[in-house]
C-alpha cells in the first residue's frame, strides 16, 4: 500500500511540475503616428456658363394629317423665337368642320380663334318610350317520378373480425453450469 501511495505522490508531482507558469504577454501595440497637417487652399469658383451663347432661339415648321373613312384630322404649326402660328383642322361627328387657328407671340398667351364650317346634322330621332313588358304563362314541366328499384334480398354480410397476433413473452436465460476442465478439455477435442 505504500508503494501504492509513494507512486501516487510521484505522478501528481511530475504532473505539478509540468504545468506552464503564466506570463503576461508583451505588448505588441504600437501608437498611432500623428496624422499630417492637412493642406487646405480656398475652392475657386466654377465658370458660369452663357446661357445666350449655349443656345439658340427656337424655330421648326410641322405638318400632319390623316384622313379615314369617316376620321380627318390635321394640323400644321411653325414656330421662330416667341413667335408661333398654327392651325389644326378636326371633322365633328354633327358633319361639321371644327378648324382652330392659334397663334403665341411671346408672353402674349394662347389666342385661339374657331371656326365652323357646314351644318349640324343629326340623324332622324324618334320619340323614346320604354318597352311594354310582355308576360308569357311559364313554361312549366311535369315533375319526374321516381321509382324505387326492384330488389332482392341477399344475405347481410358477416363481419370479419381478425385476431390479435399472439404476445411474445421474455423468457430470461438459465444460467449455464460452470464447466469443469475435463468437460472443457473434451469439449475442445470435439468429444
């Protein structure tokens, strides 16, 4: 018991020596360097830009038309600085002319002068009243008859019933005799 105890002392004391002793590690941090001085100089202003040079007084001439069976339209405007002119033509429905004349000369507005060309003219109209109703007797259908179906008697069916499969029940192990060695020696022989 002794030697059991003095082994003991032994491992727990090589165990206790090995173990490492902590030391702070060394700082591996190095401090900042100071920013440079920033250099600043004022901003200088941007060019303005010659809005009378970059652009140019506005001037186009257009025209468009279409005509369909029963659809004419066209339209026709010119346009030079502030001064624009124009004039669109629509047929009407009625089977009259719209033409519309116009014309913009600078902070003059919108002049608009229409014109109507033609009569109105609207189909033969007559006076409306409202449908009389017309009650019809309904149509009424003769209800089915329902037979019940001839039947035969046949024989209820049997209920089948299915039995539980049978429990396994746990059957602990005997326990084996010990074997003597003469029953063992012949055993290994194959006897």
């Amino acid at each position: 018991m002794l030697s059991k105890v003095c082994v003991l002392f032994l491992v727990v004391a090589t165990v206790a020596g090995d173990r490492p002793t902590y030391r702070p590690p060394r700082p591996t941090y190095n401090a900042p360097r100071p920013a440079p001085t920033p250099t600043y100089s004022a901003p200088r202003p941007a060019p303005r830009p010659s809005y009378q040079d970059s652009f140019e007084d506005p001037k186009y001439d257009f025209e468009w038309q279409v005509a369909e069976d029963a659809n004419n339209f066209q339209q026709q405007e010119s346009r030079d600085g502030d001064d624009t002119r124009g004039s669109y033509v629509v047929d009407l429905p009625d089977g009259r002319r719209q033409t519309v004349t116009y014309s913009v000369d600078g902070d003059s507005g919108f002049i608009a002068e229409v014109n109507y060309e033609g009569e109105a003219r609207f189909p033969d109209s007559r006076e409306y009243s409202a449908p009389r109703p017309v009650y019809q007797a309904p149509v009424t259908t003769p209800r089915p008859v329902y037979q019940a179906p001839a039947t035969t008697r046949r024989p209820a069916p049997r209920p089948t019933t299915r039995r539980p499969a049978p429990r396994q029940q746990y059957r602990a192990p005997r326990p084996a005799s010990r074997p003597s060695a003469a029953n063992s020696l012949l055993a290994a022989y194959g006897f």
